[in-house]
C-alpha cells in the first residue's frame, strides 16, 4: 500500500500476497467477515487453491472451521468440483451417540447441522473455477477471535516446528517436555499455533516414517552382506514405489534353494499373515519334505 497504509481488508495471520492478489482479481474491497453471498456468487479464479485460501481466509474472520465435505472428480478432468462445509455439519451417527460396548471416553458432540457451506466449480475448458453457491448461516455461536487458533482447520505443525521437534527427540527429551519448552518460547499456546495433541501426533508420524525408511534399509542391507559373505547364492529381488520407497521384495536363500529343487513336487503360499510392524502381507512359499516336515522356499513382503 502507498505511503505505508495497511489495508484494512487484511484478514489477521494470512500471507499478505496471497490475499491481496485474490481480493484484486475478485474485485472485492470488503474485510472477509464482511462478505456475503451476492459478492462472491460468480466470480472465478484459475486455481482451486486460491478459492481455497479465500475460503479459509473468510472462516477465519468469521470465526468458524471448515473441512472439505465432498470432492468429485473423473479420469478426463480430474478434480472438477468441491465443497467446504463448517465444520458443525451434519450430525454424529446415532450408533457412536450411545455405543454398549464402547471402552474409551465419550467424546463431546461437535455436529450441530449447520447449513453454511462454499462450494466451486470447474469450467469445462478448466481455465477457471467458478462459485456454485456460498452459504453464510450458521445456526451455532461463532468463536471468538481469541480462540480462533485452537479451531481444527487451523491448527498446523509447521515445518519449523517439525524439525525443531525432531531434533529435540534426537536430543533426548519427551514429548512432553518438548511441547512446554516451545510454549515457553512462543509465549503461550494461544501463539504456538497447534494443541499437545498436534505435537504427538506429528512426532508420531515422524518416528513412523523414519522407522520405515530405517527398516527398509536394514533389511537391503542385511541381504547384500550375506550375498557378500556367507550366502553367494541367495536371490533377492525388490521394487520400489515413485518416491523411493520399498514396496515389494522377494528373497530366497541357498537352503530354501535346494529345499526347491528336492521337495518341489507340492508348493503351497499363504498371504494372510499381517502380524508384523508394518501391517503388511508376508507371503510364504512352503512345501513338504520326505519327512512331512514343512520346509520354506522363499518369502515376499507385499506393499498390499
């Protein structure tokens, strides 16, 4: 802005750019809690995503969540519709309200059917995604700005965050005592930006996918070094997804080799042992000795 005005229709804690660019290309000079249904009906904008930034922009002045209730897409355009919805919409499932056999707390009831809605639709030539309809009512109190950070939709665990909570886990301290450390910092959950919960959550996440890279690489590594070694023979063969990631492998040793070539007459495979850490299937190739002793010919971890 000239001469170091701010604008006011700025929403609190929203990229500048990103909003400004989408107010200029609506045509819009009103604060988003000021918005209503006949100054966005129409309108369009070329990327899903700023409609979804304006939406979230305009939940956020309002003081309100949002989650995406429906996403239709087809093999020719791919995404060509979606719907936001307040996050109060709709009702609970009546089985979940009352449940006999239920072991762990009741949590409280969020849904109370609100109506207030925003959905976008894609052109057919798909340069542009156009508003369908934008629903303002609520039938619930709204929260107040000071509470508006703890709403689900914008509760987020920043990439900052995630590596300052690794490397602090890599440090040696709890979860626990890395959330209070961090709070301290911030000067209080209301400026963190996500709950205790978020924190575990995502630290689970990390240790989940490092213990799978970690894994992945261990058991590679273990068979090179017994083809290298004691097992020249061992075969092993494995396939990896479009991010590098292991998905399937089949490995057979020297003894289950021979096993093969003796007692090969009856093979029998079985894929319904998911009994390991990663939930995945483990196939196994067994036959039968001169014994009628079960002998294995080789073994398959299966991405699904």
């Amino acid at each position: 802005m000239a001469n170091g005005e701010e604008d006011e229709t700025a929403p609190p804690d929203v990229s500048s750019y990103d909003w400004l660019s989408i107010v200029d290309m609506l045509g819009l000079q009103k604060h988003p809690a000021e918005l209503v249904p006949c100054d966005v009906m129409g309108k369009e904008l070329p990327l899903l995503e700023m409609w979804e930034c304006f939406y979230t922009t305009y939940s956020r002045s309002v003081g309100f969540g949002i989650r995406i209730h429906t996403t239709s897409s087809n093999e020719c355009r791919g995404v060509w519709r979606r719907e936001w919805v307040c996050a109060r919409q709709g009702f609970r499932c009546e089985k979940f309200l009352c449940p006999t056999d239920r072991k762990q707390r009741l949590r409280d009831c969020t849904r109370c059917g609100c109506t207030a809605c925003f959905h976008v639709l894609k052109s057919m030539s798909g340069t542009y995604w156009k508003v369908q309809r934008f629903d303002t009512n609520h039938n619930h109190v709204l929260a107040a700005q000071e509470h508006l950070q703890f709403l689900r939709s914008n509760r987020k665990v920043t990439s900052s965050h995630a590596f300052q909570i690794r490397t602090y886990k890599y440090a040696g301290l709890r979860t626990c005592d890395i959330v209070n450390l961090m709070v301290q910092q911030a000067g209080g959950f209301e400026r963190l930006g996500f709950t205790r919960k978020d924190a575990y959550n995502k630290a689970a996440a990390m240790h989940r996918a490092e213990t799978v890279e970690t894994d992945s690489e261990g058991l590679l590594g273990y068979l090179a070094s017994k083809i290298d070694s004691t097992d020249p023979t061992l075969y092993a063969k494995y396939a990896i997804d479009e991010e590098d990631r292991l998905c399937h492998i089949f490995w057979s040793d020297s003894g289950c080799q021979r096993d093969y070539m003796c007692f090969s007459d009856v093979l029998a495979f079985d894929t319904t042992y998911r009994s390991n850490a990663f939930n995945k299937p483990l196939v196994m190739f067994v036959g039968v000795n001169n014994h009628f002793w079960t002998c294995v010919f080789g073994f398959a971890l299966l991405l699904n």
